[in-house]
C-alpha cells in the first residue's frame, strides 16, 4: 500500500492555485493534471466508473462487496490551492521527531511556536512544512492523499463490509465554485463528507453565510492645480467608504460565532476605484444586517457626492449548512464516534470560513465537514503532521465500518 504522505507529497508538486480571473472550469491547467493523475491511480486501483467531466470533477465509485442494506457515503476534497500565496514549485521540507523549538524554513523565514502556538502539540510527530517561499497545499491535497489512502486500504481489506463509496474530487473550491458544477445526482451519494478541515480532530457541520461585494467608485479628474471644487477623488470617496464600516467587525477582531467585513482589494486612481468585500455570518438576521449596512453607506455617500458616483454590488455565496445536517445528525455522530473509535478527540466547532459542503447541503447532499491535520493554511507558514493524516485515513476507514453493523 501507498502510504499517505508518499500521496501527499507528489500531489503538492503540481500547481494548482486557482484563479478568479480567468472565466473557465477549472479555473487553471494545473487542476486538470492532478484530475488526470487521480482519475488514472483510481483505475489502477480497480475502481469502476472512473470520470472527468467536462469542468474538470473526478468522479468513482467503489462498489459495494456485500449484499447489507448500507448507505452510500461519499467522500469529498478539492484539487485546487489558495489564490493567495504561490502554489508553484512546492518543495516540502521533512521535520522528524520535532522537538518543540523554532524551524528554520529557509534563511529568512522561521517557523515558530511564537507565531504558532500550536506547535507545542506536535512534540515527537513528524512534520512536514514548507521551504518558506510557497504554500505547502495541504488545504486540501493532504484530504485527497487521506481519501485515496483510505479507499486503497479497503480494497486490500475485503473482509471490511462496505456498500457503495462515492468518490469526488472538486476544482475551484477556494474561489467559491467548487460546487458550481457539481452533478449531485450523478455523483448518487446518501451524504457525504468532505475532508478539508484543518486541525485533528475537527468535525464541522456549521459555517459562516458568505456573501461577496464589489464597491464601484466614479471620480472626476481635472488638474490639480484647478481642481477646486471639480475633483471628486475616487480614491478619497473609498477611504471614506472603509472607514464607515464597523471597525471592530473585521476578522482579526473577531472570533467565535462573530462575523465581519473583510476588505480584501482595493485598486484606484482619482477617476474609478473599486473595492472587494466579503461579508461573513453565522445567523440570518445579522447577516442581512450586514449587506443593508453596506448598502446604507452607499446610500449615504451618493447623497453626499451624486447619485451614482457609489455602486455596491452584493451576491450571496454559499449558506450556513446547519440547517440542511441537523435533519440527518447521525452523519455528524458517526463521524464523532469513528474519531473517538481511532483515538482522536472530536472537536465539534464552526467553520469559520466555508467548504463545498456548504453548498453541497443546499443541494441536497448533506456534507459535514472533517479535519486533514492541517495548520496554517494559504501561506509560507503551513504544515502539517504525518500521524494526523494517518488518523485521517484511519477515521474514513471506521466510518465506512460503522455504516455496515
């Protein structure tokens, strides 16, 4: 057998950092060589009714080796990495029997139990990180390596009862498309979990509502040296915008079931300037709250400044997934007990953030999220434990027996 990070690091080798840029699905090459690279070991494993569809979703099926009424689970990851740090040329560095102290990632860069104080509880494991230059991509190529792992373990273990297991690989999930294409009914999962957590022993079955927003700003440009009361500067009109948003409701405030604003770009000059929020609630109520604050402030500025001279665009992006797991909570329980079955201790919290899960629940296809055994994800700061992937593996493998007694 493979063993999980042998997976995992020839996964992380190939870029695939998604981009919002480019209209297509995938959003990037790279996504459609690692689709070809696990389309290609699922069949070598034996799976039947291995595809590619045409946005680029791996899709296989292990069949069922017994004749029990059991349901058919899937199991779920995405191909693609953070837009936010460099996915290119990842070359993982190997950390044995850690000893708690700082590590040296490169001749500028440390990785240290200051700037992560969960190192601590990673005395002994065996880590693997980055060399500080790029992402290491364990969001979420570590929950494809646990998965592929996983399935490769049942089928060398027969004696394991099983009904059918559902296997999908998703592109584009850390721009918000992941489930964009999805084909549910195709995919022909009872529920589904999907393995983009971060930390062992998460278990997820709650995120944030998730809405995006585009702050359109027209200027008028004129000399300066005459611009008295010509110049609308854009770029003033903008700063005014972002300091009439709450300040203290912004991620590094906040924590919990708090949700924020999050100004992620702003690009101008006196003329136009544009701004990209995100938007993040837990509940309904605050959540509207949020988008008519935004919406008040441009509200606001045009009576200042002119009718139009403010834009706010706002679309809603993925729902809190509560609502569609509570119906079905023996997903979340079995999950529970498979961690406790392994020896790993749940730690049932919300997602601060999304997964296509999120989505998916929408769907109809009710997904919890688990964890990889990640820690900071999207930059040079990752890593992760080999022994947390291992526990992984061995969680998806007690969830599978667990739906056969």
């Amino acid at each position: 057998m493979k063993k999980v990070e042998e997976r995992f690091l020839e996964y992380v080798k190939i870029d695939t950092k998604s981009d919002t840029t480019t209209g297509t699905t995938p959003s990037t090459k790279g996504q459609l060589v690692l689709a070809d690279i696990l389309a290609k070991e699922l069949k070598e494993m034996g799976l039947n009714d291995v595809t590619i569809s045409e946005y680029g979703y791996v899709y296989a099926t292990l069949e069922k080796n017994c004749n029990k009424n059991i349901p058919t689970i899937g199991f779920i990851a995405h191909m693609d990495t953070a837009p936010d740090y460099s996915g290119k040329d990842v070359n993982p560095q190997i950390v044995k029997n850690y000893d708690g102290g700082d590590i040296k990632l490169n001749e500028d860069t440390v990785l240290s139990p200051k700037f992560s104080p969960e190192l601590k509880n990673y005395v002994g494991k065996t880590l693997i990180t980055t060399d500080g230059n790029t992402l290491l991509g364990a969001d979420d190529k570590a929950g494809i390596a646990e998965i592929m792992t996983a399935v490769e373990y049942l089928i060398n273990h027969p004696e394991i009862e099983h009904g059918d297991i559902k296997i999908g690989f998703t592109p584009d999930e850390e721009i918000g498309e992941g489930a964009d294409h999805f084909d549910v009914k195709y995919f022909g999962a009872d529920f589904a979990y999907t393995l983009d957590g971060g930390a062992i022993g998460e278990l997820e079955y709650e995120n944030f509502h998730a809405a995006g927003v585009k702050v359109t700003i027209k200027g008028v440009n004129v000399h300066p040296g005459y611009a008295k009361n010509k110049m609308v500067n854009s770029i003033t009109i903008a700063n005014e915008f972002a300091s009439m948003v709450p300040a203290d409701e912004v991620p590094e405030k906040t924590s919990g079931y708090e949700g924020f604003y999050h100004l992620i770009e702003l690009n101008g000059t006196v003329e136009n300037t544009s701004m990209q929020y995100i938007i993040r609630d837990f509940f309904d109520d605050t959540f509207i709250k949020r988008q008519e604050k935004l919406k008040e402030i441009e509200k606001t500025l045009n009576n200042k400044y002119g009718e139009g001279t403010v834009t706010v665009d706002i679309k809603e992006q993925y729902r809190n997934m509560k609502e569609m797991v509570e119906p079905a909570m023996h997903i979340v329980d079995n999950a529970k007990k498979a961690m406790e079955e392994a020896d790993v201790i749940p730690e049932i919290r919300p997602i601060r953030g999304g997964t296509d899960g999120s989505r998916l629940s929408y769907m109809g296809l009710p997904t919890p999220n688990m964890f990889t055994g990640g820690e900071n994800f999207h930059g040079k700061y990752e890593y992760i434990a080999i022994e947390s992937m291992e526990k992984a593996v061995q969680v998806v493998v007690n969830i599978v027996k667990n739906y056969a007694k």
